[in-house]
C-alpha cells in the first residue's frame, strides 16, 4: 500500500484505516488500497514504500472463544507491560501510542517497564493483575520467558494481546493474538539495501539483536536468506548479538573491527546499535557511507537524518504506533461496538522504508519518530 501523502496524521488513519479494515474483514489491506510493496522490493525509488501493508491472517478471536469474560473497556483496568528502557526511541513511541490511546479513549490504564529483564517483566505482569487489571496489552522481551506470568492471566481468565513481538503458546488460548511488523520482510530489505550498496561485493558484519525472541530470530535469518539468494559475492565475516543496545552496538562493532579491519558493510537490526557502530567506525579512523556501508531497522529520527546525510544507506521503519490498533483490537475482542465481534489473531503493521530518495521528505513530514 502506498499512501499518497505523508502527513503523519492521514498515514497513521490511512494504515489504522486499512488495518481496521482489515481487522473487520479480516482481509488485508491490499484489498482495499494498492497492493503492498513486496519485501525485499529493493531500494526505494521515490515516495514512501511500505514493507508490508497492513494485513490481518488467521482466525478470529473473541471474548467468549478465549473464555474471558464480558468487559467494558471504558470501565475497565487495562496493564500495559513494556519490555525495554524507553531511552530507545522505539520503546518510547511505543509506549506513548499506548498511553495516549487509553487517554483519548478514557481508559484506566496502569504500566510497567522491565528494562529488558525477563524475570522482572514476569513479576510487572504479575503485579498488575494483583492491582487490579482485567486485560493486558504485553510488549514481551522474550518469546520464551514469560510463561509464568502468562499462565496466571489465563488462569484468572485475564485476556494479553501482544504487541511488537510474539511469544509461543497458542493464540486465543495463551493470548489473544499478536500486532507487529513483517520482521523477515524488514530483513530482506535490509539485505537488498546493503547488496545494492556494495555493488554485490565485499565483507559485511551482522549486529544482531537480543536473542531469544522472534524479531532477532527473523532479522538474522531473513537477512542470511537475502544474502545466499542473491548476494553470493557478500560474505558476512562477523555476527553477534549487541541485545539491541547503543553502547553494547559500539563496544561490539570496535571488537568486530579489531579482528576484520577490511569490512565494507554493516547490517544492524535496530538502530540504536547502528548509532553505536557508527561511533565505533569514526572512532577506528573510517568513514560511515564511504568506508563502511551501513543499514539498520526501526526509522528512528536519528537514523533517518544519517540516511539523508549518507552516513547510512538505509533503515527500514518498525513502526511503534501500536496504541489505536491495539485497543480497536480489544474492542472488537469483547465485541458490543456495533461491528461484527472478534479480532485477527495476526495483524501486521505498515512499516516505511527510507532511503536516500525520500529520507529528507520523511523528516520534512514527520514520517519519524
Ligand atoms: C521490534 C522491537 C525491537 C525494535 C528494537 O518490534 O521488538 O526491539 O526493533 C527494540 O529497537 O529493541
């Protein structure tokens, strides 16, 4: 889907808009707007190419199929449970979507903040149902970890939509469903922007996110497929985990330098560890955009702003704005808003993908956050 103007507002209607549509009609959005740009369509050629359009898969999930009971959601508590510190500007976002929604819609809405530990985040869960929430909005840290606390809220019959990323279990049964991007896709995109950049050739290094959750897991893998599939000139010399981090994204990429000196790419897969290679790169005497080609994940301003300069090559936007899909998405779970009852138990948000042809438009209009 490619929206026709970037102002910030329309896009967010235009991709709530779709992803509504797609939430009521439980088909994606590519029925009702242009088709999406395929991922791995390559670099951007003008205007904002969406890595995946909104869509919606899978069956419907309602209140009573999820044996939860009746709510009102004006009335009721809602918990928000963010996974990482907000000095990500990813997390931030996030949870000002979150926040702003429940405002705008006059929900209680109680939160916590785990700054990426997982124990912890199993204990934030927890402490919100004992305070009182009868629905739960869960940014997981880790796909794996958070069973404890996921057990409890099904016991007490206390419903967890998840966003961002996924958590295993079985949808409307463990949790309601699950709202993030087209994280292979992002990959793929990524690979497509390095190997465009590097004319095919040459050495790269992979930061890779914390592990232990499905977005590192198919940002590597994603990227690995585009590499083998068309790059076979590229060569990924180094690839560890920088858990998503600035600082560790440095100290890692200096590590990476010492022992590869003759890199000639990096792939990132957020850009707060992209912002740490970078200073890594400068600090070992090199030149970002002309020695080391980089690309990265998440459309954070920063990140763009090197896109515009050609510090960067790339970033492929993870789009955080999840606070109006998520509670239209409860709404439609508990049904009684005059709109058929139930919500795609999968529903993929639009992501940008800037370039150097409309990095500078995007921060013009707003596209970033
Ligand atoms: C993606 C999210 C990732 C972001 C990173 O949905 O889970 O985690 O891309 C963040 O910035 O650390």
């Amino acid at each position: 889907m490619v929206l026709t103007s970037h102002r910030r507002g329309l896009r967010v209607t235009a991709v709530l808009g779709c992803a509504l549509a797609s939430v009521l009609l439980a088909a994606g959005c590519a029925k009702s707007a242009e088709s999406p740009a395929p991922a791995g369509g390559g670099s951007g050629n003008g205007g904002q190419q969406e890595v995946s359009g909104s869509g919606a898969s899978g069956p419907l999930c309602s209140a009573a199929q999820y044996g939860a009971p009746a709510l009102d959601l004006t009335k009721a508590t809602v918990g928000f449970s963010q996974s990482e510190s907000t000095s990500n500007p990813f997390r931030a976002t996030e949870t000002k979507s979150i926040t702003d929604e429940a405002a705008k819609l006059g929900i209680k809405l109680i939160q916590r903040n785990a700054n990426a530990n997982v124990p912890q985040q199993n204990t934030d869960i927890e402490d919100m149902i004992a305070q009182g929430a009868q629905v739960l909005i869960v940014a997981p840290e880790n796909s794996d970890g958070l069973a404890p606390a996921f057990a409890q809220a099904k016991a007490k019959h206390i419903p967890i939509l998840t966003i961002d990323r996924t958590v295993n279990g079985t949808a409307c049964s463990d949790f309601i469903g699950f709202i993030g991007s087209d994280f292979l896709g992002q990959a793929k995109l990524a690979a497509d922007d390095l190997g465009g950049a590097l004319n095919g050739q040459g050495s790269v290094a992979v930061l890779q996110g914390t592990s232990g959750n499905n977005v590192a897991t198919d940002r590597t893998n994603g990227f690995n497929q585009q590499l083998s599939a068309k790059y076979p000139g590229i060569k990924v010399v180094a690839s560890q985990t920088a858990n998503f981090d600035q600082a560790t994204g440095q100290k890692v990429m200096e590590q990476i330098l010492q022992s590869n000196p003759d890199i000639t790419g990096v792939y990132a897969e957020n850009d707060t560890m992209a912002l740490g290679a970078i200073q890594a790169i400068r600090a070992a005497g090199k030149t970002p955009g002309k020695d080391i080609k980089i690309v990265a994940i998440d459309g954070t301003e920063q990140c763009v702003r090197n896109v515009a300069s050609g510090v960067m090559v790339a970033d492929v936007e993870t789009n955080p704005r999840f606070g109006p899909l998520a509670f239209q998405s409860l709404r439609k779970f508990y049904g009684g808003t005059g709109e058929p009852t139930g919500v795609p138990t999968t529903v993929i948000i639009s992501d940008h993908h800037f370039t150097s042809t409309n990095a500078a438009d995007a921060l013009k209009n707003g596209d970033v956050y």
